[in-house]
C-alpha cells in the first residue's frame, strides 16, 4: 500500500511522534500519551542504524561505520547515529522491517535480500553478467535508476540511497575442486540474488544464511560452497580455513551495491539542508566503499596467493551454461510484474547504452 510522505503513518506515529517533534493528542492517535523516542530536541536526534553485517567487519560493516560518522559530521551533529551490527536489535534480515515499523530510523543491507517481497529489489544490488560498479552507479544516479527505485520500494515504507559497493564478486570458495560443470551436481553452497537461481540451473543446491553463520556452515560440512563478496571481505571471515579453491569471474554478481533505508516518513519531515547532507553522506560513502573495496580485494588476492590458496578460473564449460542460463532466468524473472519489467527495461537499455561506451574506450 502506498504511504502518504506528507502524513506519518499510524505505526511510525506511535513509535517515533516525540522523535519528529510531533505533539499527539488522544483523539488523533488513540492514546493520551506519546511513546518515548531517541530524539534529544527537536533540532537534534538520535539514530539507530541496523545493519545486515556484523559490527565492524571487513566491507560492508566499515562502510557502515564510516556512514553513520558521516551523517553525524555533514550534520554538525543534528543527527547522532549508533551503528549495530546484526543481531543487536534484529537480526541481519529484519532491518527491513525495522526501518519501516519504526524500530531503527535507518539501516545498511542489500537489496536483493528483499526480492522476495519486491521482486524488483534484486536489480538494485547486482544482476548476473550485468552491470558494473561505475556502469550500475551510472544508471542509478543518472541514468532513472534511483526513481525507480524510489517506485519499487514506496510500498515498503523505506527510501532507498546507494551507500556502499564491495565491487565485482568471486564467484566462490568451494571445498573440493571444481573441474567441469558436472562437478556442481548436489553442491550446497551459500549464495544470494539471482545468481542462485543460475547456480541451481546448473545443478548445485543453494543456501541462503546470514552473513554470521556462513563460516560455521562451511566448517561444520552444512554447506560445500560459498558465494559471498570479494577476497577482502571473505579473507576477513576466514573462508580460505576452510576450503582451498577460490574461483572466478563472479558472473553471478558483476557489482556489489549496498544501500542504506530511511524510514520514509522520516526522510520526508527532514529539513532540507539535513536531507541533503544525509544524501551526500551516503554518496561520500558510496564512493569510498568502493575504493575501499578496490584496493584491499587486491591486496587480499595477494596474501591468498601467498597462503597457498588455489585461485582460478571457473571452467569454460560452468561460464558457457551459465550464461545461457542466466538468459532464461532473467527473462522469466522480468516477468514476475509490472513494476520488474518496468526496471528491467531500464536496467536493459543502461547495458546496452553504457556496454556502447565501453566498446569504444577499450
């Protein structure tokens, strides 16, 4: 259901009315009191960021540190963030819902964890063999992406910033050798988007588990395989303890986009030079994620090497299928409604237009 961004709605109202300098009378809500909220004054609040990541982890939970001290310096401190880490007031999938209900002001997480209820949600983190960071940046910030965007996600209370990109993705760590596309039959690995859908294409049986417990599973034997983010974030988490044979290209995400939620009636009672300074946080952020991502992926590829982890290509065969797979799946994905074709189409014309581009500049 679409929510009036003038209006707060009921929910948001009950939880967070002092936080907006709202006053409430019985008769409007319901209640002779207004419930207590993290705002210090009108003028100065306090918010709490919910994150899919453990507190502090390499990649994307760095990023979310470094965000919320943004936004509390391009604010001059108007608005105060406290980061947590998965687990400390929802768990890593529930930030979704806790932004929207009111229970957080704000979150860091990925879209594509919101696919299921969404379907268009997946296009905003990673497609497979789809866009680059640069090239999926380009299209989100000018290319419609964020309008859209903004569109798929009205009905869940949120407003959707780019915020982060732990770039293009190896394609996995796998415990036992992967030799040709046969070799994936009945592996279980852990993975997340559509590039699951394209794994389980060609014969693997896929996972999907927060970020925290993928490296007990991968020790315990629950799983064979894992698909999480590049050799800086997944070094960090100890993958290569575990299994040997770390492969690339990640076909399955080319980019990978984080995105801070706003509670939407939240955003729009801002004032507008808070608006925007919480914009250029998330956009400062986003470009320093990526950065970050850039130079430590190769700087952990190196220490991987020298460790004695088998680095290599994936089978030419495993590309070749998955390609073709991705074709199919993608087709009948776009086709899930209305609002996925409608991003689909943009997300087509963004790569052809920006692969054109491409071509002419290598």
């Amino acid at each position: 259901m679409s929510v009036n961004r003038n209006t707060p709605s009921r929910r948001h109202f009950l939880k967070h009315a002092s936080a907006l300098g709202v006053a409430a009378s019985a008769g409007s809500v319901g209640l002779n009191t207004v419930l207590s909220s993290p705002a210090i004054s009108q003028s100065r609040q306090r918010w709490r960021m919910v994150t899919s990541w453990a507190k502090g982890s390499a990649g994307p939970g760095t990023t979310a540190d470094r965000l919320g001290q943004r936004i509390s310096t391009a604010t001059n401190g108007r608005i105060e963030v406290e980061v947590l880490g998965a687990g400390a007031l929802t768990s890593a999938f529930g930030v979704l819902d806790a932004v929207a209900d009111g229970t957080a002001e704000m979150a860091h997480t990925a879209s594509f964890f919101w696919a299921g209820r969404v379907a268009a949600a997946a296009y905003f983190t990673t497609i497979p063999f789809g866009l680059t960071p640069s090239a999926h940046n380009a299209w989100i910030r000018f290319g419609g992406g964020q309008a859209l965007w903004d569109e798929a996600y009205t009905p869940l209370d949120v407003k959707p910033l780019l915020a982060g990109n732990s770039g293009a993705n190896m394609a996995g760590w796998f415990k036992q050798p992967l030799r040709r596309l046969d070799d994936l039959k009945g592996v279980r690995i852990r993975t997340a988007g559509l590039g699951g859908e394209i794994y389980r294409q060609l014969g693997a049986a896929t996972v999907t588990l927060p970020p925290s417990e993928i490296f007990g599973a991968l020790q315990s034997g629950a799983i064979d395989a894992v698909e999480f983010l590049g050799p800086f974030s997944d070094r960090a988490l100890g993958f290569n303890q575990v299994a040997d044979n770390y492969y690339y290209p990640g076909f399955n995400k080319p980019n990978g986009t984080a995105e801070a939620l706003i509670n939407a009636n939240l955003w729009s009672s801002l004032d507008t030079d808070v608006r925007a300074a919480v914009q250029n946080a998330c956009d400062a952020e986003n470009d320093a994620g990526l950065a970050e991502a850039t130079w430590f992926n190769a700087q952990a590829l190196k220490a991987l090497q020298a460790e004695g982890t088998n680095i290599q290509a994936l089978p030419a065969d495993i590309i070749a299928t998955a390609q073709e797979a991705a074709r199919g799946v993608l087709a009948d994905f776009a086709d899930t409604n209305a609002m996925t074709r409608k991003v689909q189409q943009s997300y087509a014309q963004a790569v052809a237009s920006l692969s054109a581009w491409d071509g002419v500049q290598s």
